[in-house]
C-alpha cells in the first residue's frame, strides 16, 4: 500500500486518492477513448500487452506518447498523433552529476536490491539520466514545492533513496548504506521468510471457478489451452537468441508445443504448419499463422507457445477476477493445419 499519509506530510501536497489503472483498464481507456496520453519509463508496453492487433490501432489514436528509454523497440514505433521519443543513460553508462559519479539502485530476479554504477562512456555527450529527464518534466510542469527540490535529487541520486527510506522505512531503511554491501539486500518476501500473515498463518491456496464467462471452454474437446511462455534467453519483451535449453527449441520461437495424444487427435505431425485461433464470443477474430508443431511433454489439452510473439490471440477481456492480470496462460484456442502447408504437402505425396 502507498502511504499516502506519510507521503503528504514529507512532500507538502495532497497525494491522489483515486485509484488508478492497471494494464488491462489503461487499455480498455485507450480503446474507449478516454486515455489520451501515456508517458513510459523504459519498457515496452505496446508489445507486451494483451490483443495488440486491436491495441495498436487504439494506441495511434492518442493524443500524445512519450517514450524514455535506452534502446529501440515495438513501442517507439507505433505513437500517437503527436510522439516524443527520449533518450536516456543506460545503466552500464556513466552517470555523472553535480556531486560526481552516480550509483542506481536495481532490483534482481530474486527480489535482491543492489547498488550499479555505469563503466562505459556515454554514447552521446547529449544524454541525460532518466532521474534528469523525469524530474525536468516536474519541474516545468509543477509550482515549486520547498520540501521537493528537483536539482538537489538529480545531483544527489542518495538523496532520492533518503526520501524512499523515510517514505518506506519497513522496506528500505538504511538504503544507500545496505545497497552498498556487496551482497545488496533483499526486498521482504513471506515465501523466503515463511511468514505468512493469513488467519492460518499459512500459505493458503485459492482455486478460482473460471476467469470470464465469456471464456469458458469445457464444453468444446477441441479447444485447447494455450500457456504463454518465455525462454531462458529471454527477459520481459527482449530475446537476446534463440536456443531456448528450457524446452530444446534451437533456431526459432515460432513454434506451438503439444502432447502427443492431442496431435493425433487432431491428425497433426511433427513441424507441421498450423493456425492458431482464439475462441472467444465477442465477434472478433484473433488468428496467427506461421507456427511449426513440436511434440512436448505437456498436459493433453494444453498446448505452449512464445510470449510476447502469441499476445495477438490474448483477448483483452480475460484476466483475473480481482487482480485483472491477463490470463496469459490459459487462452483458449483452436489449432488448425495451416491451408498453405497441406496443399504443399499434399503436392509432395503424390
């Protein structure tokens, strides 16, 4: 939870009280119109997001997108009607402020903080650090505040992590001093502590009934569940190769991974061209091509295939209950040979 309270007090300002959006109502903003502008810190939302055939022809529509970020990608390309595209240091750059050389607060995999500091030149004597650019913006935007001043954080980065400390004293206390240990610090996390604060005192585990309604697929033996996965090369949106040791696909990501009972239920073989079709009753038609068949030790009735390369079949509309996170790992689709694949074949046999 945010400590509003505490945050109001330290800043001098009346922090928002109204919710905001998550991923799945942002995007359901932008379609009906009513999100006009979307600023983002790295990342890249337009191709890690759920529907994006329907997604990325909302996403031109609105009125202004800006983009801070290291490196190119999807989401630098499609903008809208008016964009801003904003370099910044990379983490392996070298950051140097009023106070000298800055160290960046990361957090790993496993919910470790720890310290960076860059190496390499910058690429451009032109860049700022992302601290500069966001805090640029609050300045030129923001009346001047007593209790917030931009230049002194954007010299000092240990200043920005004093304010974190005292904001989230129960999380970062001592922050610059326990990410300079070698071995960082870890975020609190029940599973590594086994502290579980349920009426239990517990772990507890809760099936839901279904997703949406709108998504049922028990009726339908033909419908099969698609899990999205990533490969070991592979973080967020970036493919860094494809030798995906995981699962042994070497070569490429365009692949749908099934049990061998479901191919021969379907009259599939291995490499076999096929289609891809989500099953959904909202009268839209989510279809990919182009993926070969793989034989995997998978449950019958599920089928694997990359993310985010699989986004198109994900229907905005399914996700969790009260979370609202895409049910990237259960969207129910037909398989089909693709119609291009079985003529050729069909030529090679006679």
């Amino acid at each position: 939870m945010v400590p509003l309270d505490k945050m109001a007090e330290q800043f001098g300002f009346e922090p928002p009280r109204k919710k905001g959006l998550n991923t799945v109502e942002a995007c359901e903003g932008i379609v009906a119109g009513e999100v006009r502008a979307f600023v983002g810190l790295g990342g890249n939302f337009v191709r890690a997001i759920p529907d994006r055939e329907v997604m990325e022809q909302a996403w031109r529509g609105l009125d202004l997108t800006v983009q801070i970020a290291t490196k190119l990608n999807r989401s630098h390309l499609v903008v809208g009607k008016t964009a801003f595209l904003l370099p910044c240091l990379g983490r392996i750059e070298r950051d140097e402020q009023a106070t000298g050389p800055q160290t960046v607060s990361t957090e790993d995999s496993t919910g470790v903080m720890h310290g960076s500091i860059g190496r390499r030149p910058p690429a451009s004597p032109h860049l700022l650090s992302e601290p500069a650019i966001v805090a640029g913006i609050a300045k030129a935007t923001l009346p001047p505040n007593p209790r917030l001043d931009w230049d002194a954080w954007v010299g000092d980065y240990a200043l920005v992590r004093d304010a974190i400390a005292t904001s989230y004293p129960s999380i970062f206390h001592d922050f610059n001093r326990r990410i300079a240990q070698p071995e960082g610090f870890p975020r609190p996390n029940a599973a590594r502590e086994r502290t579980w604060t349920t009426k239990t005192g517990k772990a507890n585990f809760i099936l839901p009934q279904s997703l949406c309604a709108s998504f049922d697929m028990s009726g339908d033996p033909d419908v099969l569940r698609l899990i999205t996965l990533r490969s070991n090369d592979q973080f967020n949106t970036t493919i860094y190769g494809y030798r995906d040791r995981f699962r042994g696909v070497i070569g490429t990501r365009m692949v749908v991974l099934m049990n061998k009972a479901d191919m021969a239920r379907l009259g599939l073989r291995e490499d076999q061209q096929v289609t891809m079709e989500t099953v959904a009753d909202d009268d839209r038609v989510r279809r990919m091509s182009g993926f070969a068949v793989r034989p995997y030790n998978i449950p019958p009735g599920c089928i694997g295939a990359y993310y985010p390369e699989c986004n198109a079949l994900i229907p905005l509309a399914q996700h969790a209950q009260v979370s609202k996170v895409p049910a990237a790992k259960s969207v129910p689709v037909k398989v089909t040979a693709t119609l291009a694949a079985t003529a050729t074949a069909g030529m090679a046999a006679e």
